[in-house]
C-alpha cells in the first residue's frame, strides 16, 4: 500500500514497479525464465497503476467465529492446545 516497492524496497512507486515488470526484470542468472517483457505501452502502465491504487479500502470488521462444544461438551481448547 506504500513504497518502497518490493521485497527489497528497491521499486520507490508503483510506476517504477510497472516499469521494471515491463522490461522483464532484471538481468541476473535467477531469473525466472517466464518473466518476459509486457510490452504496455505509455497509457497501459498509467493505467494499471490507476488500477491498483483503487484497489485499496476500509476492511471489513470480521468478527471471530464462536466454536461450537468439543467432544463431551466441553469448550474447543484455546489456541489448538
């Protein structure tokens, strides 16, 4: 949701993020030989960050489930134990 990018932190936006997936990455003997350039033209990449950036929002409020009774009616033990 913020920069910098990347397990490394190496990307500081989401469009320089975009531009290293555009050109396939980079050049090193473990790259993944599927990750190949996109190709996105100027508008495509404006685009996709567009995209992305709306991808954020408020969380829902989940609440726990309550555990029905274990075996002889007793309450599940706390924390798998």
């Amino acid at each position: 949701m913020t920069g910098p990018y990347l397990h490394d932190g190496s990307e500081k936006t989401l469009l320089d993020v975009v531009e290293l997936y555009n050109r396939g990455g980079v050049m090193n003997p473990n790259l993944d030989p599927l990750m190949l350039p996109l190709n996105l033209t100027a508008r495509e990449k404006k685009e996709l960050v567009t995209f992305m950036e709306a991808l954020s929002g408020t969380l829902p409020a989940i609440e726990a489930p309550t555990l029905p009774p274990g075996p002889g009616g007793q309450a599940p033990a706390k924390g798998g134990e």
